[in-house]
C-alpha cells in the first residue's frame, strides 16, 4: 500500500505540473481547472450578494473597469504574442467596486473575477498606482496560484497519511512526534510558496501594467508608500507576503524591463 501510495504520488507530480509562460516557474496544479472557474465564479456572486456594490455608473467603477479592460487586453495581447491564448481559456472578466471602508484589499478570483474595495480606491494617488495593484492580482489568477496552493494543502494531507502508514508499527509518541514535525515543516513550506507567488505576481504585474500603457515607476512609489504606512514588524519566516522593504528592493530590479515595455510595447 506505501509503494502504491509512492508511486501514486511520483505520477501526480509528473503529470500535473502548470509552467508560467512568463517567469518560467512551475507549479501544481491537480484541480480541474473549468471546476475552479466555476466554483470561484459562485463564490465571486455570493460575495457581491453579502456586500454593498457600486453602481456601473459610480466614478470609481468607471474608473476600476477602465484600468481592468486595458490590463485583460494587455494580458490576451501577451498570451496571443506567444502562441499561448489557451492559458486564459476559461477566464470571463468581471470587475466590481465593493463600498467598505475598513477593508484594504483588492482581489482577482481564479477566472478573471476582480473586485476593488473603495478604502483601497482612496489611497491610489494616481491611475498607475491602481493598475499595479490590479494588474498584481490578476497575475495571481493567471498563474494559477489559487490551484497551486489547494494542490499543495492536498499533497500535504496526502503525506500525512502515508506517512502515518509507514509509521504504523512505532510507538504511539514515536509517531506522534514525527507526524508533528511533519506538519510545521509543511506550514513552512506553505508559507514559503504563497511568499514565491507573490514575488511572481509582482514581476508579471509589472509587464502587465507596462503593456497596459501605465508607468511602472508607480509600483515603487506605491510601495516606499507602504514601507511608510506598515508600522508593525513581525518575523518574515511566518509572514506569506515579502516584508515591504524586500519587496521594494525586487520592484527596483525588476523596474527596467518593465519600463521598456511601457515605452517599446510588443
């Protein structure tokens, strides 16, 4: 049962690996694709069902929609560039402005389902700013970070179990023991990857804004803005994001490729 268990396992890895087109980095990615973009378009409703949403003819919604249309044409221009359109098979855009002052937050489901708080709304000083944000978040559906993440909670409790089958004949706190320390190397593994997937959002963020038509120097800007505004300090080991200063310095360097496409777009 544990060689079955293995070379399950070993097949699932193979067999179920997604490549960024972009950056080149591979991924999990074990859930069906259509049946995330379906589920994520359901969840997309029931929010917009629990909270307040801005008319189509609020200023902010205007303004959110204009900036996310020329983002998804910037995106399909790319994937079309490369021969590659069928990665955003299954997206049907949507972009909505949720009215809540306490939330800080813009978002993109798997799907293209994008939503903008207006608290966030008020802190973009210009229209680059808010394209780096949005075009951030919808790298995060493209590359199918949402996937990769549910893939690799799978692949943990998949672990666990087998590993509690090898164990099976160890004393009760021999296995106990083990089964603990697999899972806090786990969560630290999980960690680690949401962290990877936002340094990869940032770097696809940029060519996105920039193909888009707006200046990438406003990612930096927006971030020594957040460097200022983030006062609390935890352990970057146990935080998914990068700490800001990190962040900013990986902004920087991947400024100037970003800039040219602002200027020389494909």
């Amino acid at each position: 049962m544990l060689r079955y268990s293995f070379y399950l396992f070993l097949i699932l890895l193979v067999s179920s690996c997604h490549k960024n087109e972009l950056t080149g980095r591979r991924g999990l990615n074990l859930i069906s694709e259509p049946e995330l973009d379906k589920y994520s378009a359901q969840e997309y409703q029931k929010i917009l069902d629990s909270n307040v949403v801005l008319p189509d003819n609020d200023a902010s919604v205007i303004r959110v929609r204009t900036i996310g249309l020329k983002i998804k044409n910037a995106v399909e221009q790319f994937y079309a560039s490369k021969g590659s359109s069928n990665t955003l098979d299954g997206f049907n855009w949507e972009f909505n402005v949720v009215k809540d002052d306490s939330i800080f937050n813009a978002f993109c489901m798997p799907g293209g389902k994008v939503i903008v708080y207006t608290k966030l709304l008020r802190e973009m000083e210009d229209d680059s700013m808010l394209a780096f944000v949005m075009s951030h978040e919808i790298s995060h559906a493209i590359a199918r970070h949402g996937n990769k993440r549910m893939s690799h909670a799978l692949m943990v409790n998949f672990g666990q179990k087998t590993l509690s089958l090898a164990l099976i004949a160890a004393p009760y706190l021999v296995r106990k023991i083990a089964l603990a320390s697999f899972g806090a190397q786990a969560q630290i593994g999980m960690l680690q990857f949401s962290r990877d997937d936002e340094k990869e959002a940032d770097k696809m963020g940029l060519t996105f804004m920039a193909l888009a038509g707006y200046n990438p120097n406003s990612s930096v800007k927006l971030w020594e803005k957040m460097v200022m505004m983030n006062h609390k300090k935890s352990l970057v080991l146990l935080q998914t994001h990068p700490s800001d200063e990190k962040r900013l310095k990986l902004l920087k360097k991947n400024l100037p490729k970003a800039l040219l496409l602002y200027t020389k777009p494909l």
